[in-house]
C-alpha cells in the first residue's frame, strides 16, 4: 500500500501541536564523518583482501604462512616486515585520500553509476601510480611486480564491485518506494515543473516529489494546480514534519532575507535546503555544484547522510534474524502445532501497520486471540489500562490460554523475523502503530515514525510496564536520536533478560 494513500486518510484528522525542533547541525556532521569512516575502513579491507589474493596468487602462500613470512622477513627476501607494511599502508592511505578528494564517500544518490565506476577506477590506478613510483623510488626491485599490479587490479575490481552491489541494493530500495527522500519544492514555475518532472521520472535517484510550495509575489509565471500546492512558506515547515519531508528545492528567486530565514528553520529542523545556482548571488559563493540528474543545484544546508549506517544496521538485521530463525525453527513448528491444537483458526495472525514514513506494510505474529478478536476490539475498548492513544489490557478475554503464555514470554512475535528479512521491519526500533493509533497521534509523536520499526526497542526493555504514552514516544525519540550499533547490542542484551523474566502482556 502506497504512503501517500495512508496520509490522505490520516492528515485530514491530525490534530497539530507545538513543532519539534532540534539544532541537527552538530549531530548531522558527526553522522557524516562516522559513514565516510565506515566506506573508509571498508576501503582498507578491500586492499588487504586484494594483497592476501594477489600473495596467493602469485608466491602460492596461504594466509596463514604468509602472515609468519611477514613476520619473520622472509615474504619478500631483503626487505624488512617495516618496509613491506609501510608500502601497503602508504598505498591504502593514498586509496582513500584520493577517493575521498574525488567525493566518493559522498551520498551515492548524488552521481551516476557510470561516473562512480569511472572515479572508482580513477582513484584505484592515480594509487597504484604512487606506489609503483615509491617502489622505483625505494630501490623495489626484488619486489614482485606481479604482486604489486594484483593488488591493483583486485583492488579496483573489488571496489567497483562491492559500490554496484550497494547500487543495486538501493535501487530495490526506491523501486519499493523505501528509503526514498521526500521533497518539497518552492516554486511554481517551469522550472519547478521541470525539476519535477526530472524527479519523477529518472527514480534511481531516490526522490519523491511531496507538492509546490508557493512563494507570495516571488514568482507571477504560476502554472501548478491547486492540488499540488500544498502550502506556502509560512506554513512549509509544519506540513514538511508531516510529510516526512528531507529536502527542500528553491527554483524561484525570493527575497535575501527570507531565504535566510527558511535556512535556519532547516537547520533547526534537520531538514536539507538546495537552490538553483544563479538565482541567490552571493549566498552560495564557495559552495559546491552538484547535480541532480542533469539539473545543477547548490546545497545550502546538508543534515544527516547516513546511507552507509542504514547498510549496516540491515546486514546486521539480516544475519541476526536468519541465525535467531534458523535456531529456533523447532520451537517454531512447535508452536504451531500447538497453536492448531489450541483454538480453531489460523497459525499466523497478520495485521497492516504503519512503518517508516507511514510506509503500510503486513506485520506477522503467532494468533494468540480468537479467530473474531478484531470484530470484537470495540466490545473491549472501555477496559483499556493504557492512557491516550495505546490499548493494553492485562486479562483481555480474548486471549486464549496458550496465547497468554505465548505473550508472557514474548514468543508471539517471533514471525516478526520474517518482516526483518523483508526489509519491512528492523530488530530494534520503535515499535510499528496500526492506523488507529497514528489517526491520533499529534504531530510531535510522528517523529517516531521516521526510522525503520523494531521488533523491540528501548521502551520494551526500560519502560514496558510504563502506562504514560508519552513515556513511550519519549523513549523512542531518545533511541532515534541516540542512535548506535553499540545501542542495539545493549537493548537486544537486556530484551532476552525481559524475555525469561516473563513480563509480557
């Protein structure tokens, strides 16, 4: 189910409250230097793995041997273990100061693929150039050539290799409409037309055009329709928080000190700002061009990139739901065996939620209710022990009996591993709301709605038994904020310390 369709639906009855800012600025920039260390360290494994192939390959010595010859001087006869790592870290050093000068720790979206093979080569072989010239500087001679251009030339194809695989990793991405960044553009020109329409229709670029925001006598060349004007200026930011919206574009020339003002709005917002180059003379002097697609644009502000820790976090969900999967797959059937012995019905009970930026996906668990327990949900709306937008019942009748022990020690939620795989959930992360929910949520509460949902989360190991919704949205902020692998070790950790503690519901 499409996003926007759910917020068409659920925008009309939004009750708004006081907007939640932020000074993003510091926490942006930390962010970007932890994803360009990530592709950095990732780029100095690839050279180790090219030189212990390129080792092997050409002196028939496993790794193993080869790291005692290093040690003990006799890899390379005459040349000092000192000497050997010098070269190999002088190489991978350069590595990444010439890809990092050619902006290859970038955001991908940000070139083409063609272009980044071709910079990814470019930075390989001006590399290979220096250590090359190094070894004649040094007197090399005994060293193999053969080893030397090995290296180089794994080392280029391992680097273009693992940068289109990530491509075609997020490219699926975008195809589903995931992990798209939505965008605003002010403006109702035919410039803002054309950026549109650019958008729209070359996808691989990850954006989704969010509506026209008119600009008062900035521009008298208006062309859009009332429905895609979603606002103006004044009220922008309020619709961008609840839109989800990353980016905005100005293609219309307004006032100097208006788009000042707009800047530091997203600053505070943590929202990304762009012009188009000419239109602001002075205001961009010194700032790069980048392309979007063929279209030319000037970043102002650029809050968090954080594509790298994304890919991290789900290859980390991938391996740890496939081994917690694998593990358990006795249990499992078990279960639902006992589940079919237990009541009449289905195995698997399955119900749409609302996960990240209001995407509606299918979210899996072991039925512990009765087979009509949703046509039944308003007979027992009145005994609800959770205040506000949360329903929570200790003795909801309709549970079954195995299904209450199945909660107790929260192995109900174990097909949830499915929806990890899928992509549609994370192991950690603020838990996924249904639609009733979000229909009440201020606009405050969407804030938890920007992250990829969990299976379970801060509030599930800190304040499970915490009635107060606003302890929930409080400690989902707090881990979106906070965020690190280190943090969803510590919360998986004491997940299964709540688990064999038994305090489910």
């Amino acid at each position: 189910m499409a996003t926007s369709d759910f917020w068409q639906r659920v925008s009309a009855s939004m009750s708004i409250s006081p907007d939640w800012t932020q000074d993003a600025t510091g926490v942006s920039a930390r962010r970007l230097r932890g994803a360009s260390a990530v592709w950095m360290l990732m780029d100095a494994l690839t050279v180790l793995a090219a030189a212990l192939i390129a080792i092997y390959v050409s002196l028939h010595i496993g790794p193993v041997a080869g790291a005692e010859s290093l040690v003990h001087g006799t890899l390379v006869q005459g040349r000092s273990m000192g000497m050997l790592l010098s070269l190999f870290l002088g190489y991978t050093v350069a590595l990444i100061l010439t890809s990092r000068r050619l902006a290859l720790y970038d955001p991908t979206r940000q070139r083409s693929f063609l272009n980044e093979q071709r910079l990814s080569a470019q930075a390989c072989l001006t590399s290979g150039l220096l250590l090359t010239g190094t070894l004649y500087l040094v007197h090399g001679g005994d060293i193999s050539r053969k080893v030397v251009l090995l290296t180089i030339g794994v080392t280029t194809v391992g680097l273009s290799l693992r940068r289109f695989v990530y491509r075609i990793m997020l490219y699926r991405k975008f195809d589903r409409g995931m992990d798209t960044r939505n965008v605003l553009i002010v403006g109702t020109g035919p410039e803002a037309h054309a950026l549109r329409h650019h958008l729209e229709n070359i996808r691989h670029l990850g954006f989704t055009f969010k509506g026209f925001i008119e600009a008062s006598g900035a521009d008298s060349r208006r062309t859009s329709s009332s429905g895609d004007v979603v606002g103006t200026l004044d009220t922008m930011f309020q619709y961008a928080r609840k839109h989800f919206v990353d980016e905005i574009f100005f293609t219309t020339p307004c006032e100097r000190g208006i788009v000042r003002g707009v800047l530091e709005k997203a600053r505070a917002y943590g929202v990304d700002m762009r012009v188009v180059p000419d239109l602001y003379d002075g205001m961009a002097w010194n700032c790069p061009v980048e392309y979007i697609g063929q279209f030319p644009t000037i970043p102002l502000h650029r809050g968090e990139a954080h594509e790298v820790s994304r890919v991290m976090k789900r290859i980390f969900d991938i391996v740890f739901s496939s081994t917690v999967m694998l593990l358990l797959l006795p249990l499992m059937l078990l279960i639902s065996i006992a589940i079919k012995i237990d009541s009449p019905g289905p195995v698997l009970y399955s119900s749409e939620r609302i996960g990240k930026k209001g995407w509606v996906f299918r979210c899996f668990k072991f039925r512990t209710m009765v087979r009509d327990a949703d046509v039944r949900r308003a007979e027992v709306m009145h005994m609800n022990e959770r205040d506000g937008v949360l329903f929570k019942m200790a003795n909801d009748p309709r549970v079954t009996k195995l299904g209450r022990f199945l909660r107790k020690y929260s192995l109900d939620e174990l097909p949830q591993f499915f929806n990890v795989l899928r992509g549609d959930m994370s192991v950690v992360g603020p838990r996924p709301p249904i639609a009733s929910e979000v229909r009440e949520y201020k606009l405050s509460h969407l804030r938890r709605l920007s992250v990829t949902p969990g299976i379970t989360g801060l509030w599930q190991v800190q304040g499970r038994q915490n009635p107060s919704f606003d302890s929930y949205v409080s400690l989902d902020v707090s881990y979106i904020e906070n965020w690190s692998i280190w943090l969803d070790f510590k919360i998986i950790v004491r997940t299964i310390g709540v688990v064999f503690a038994g305090t489910g519901m």
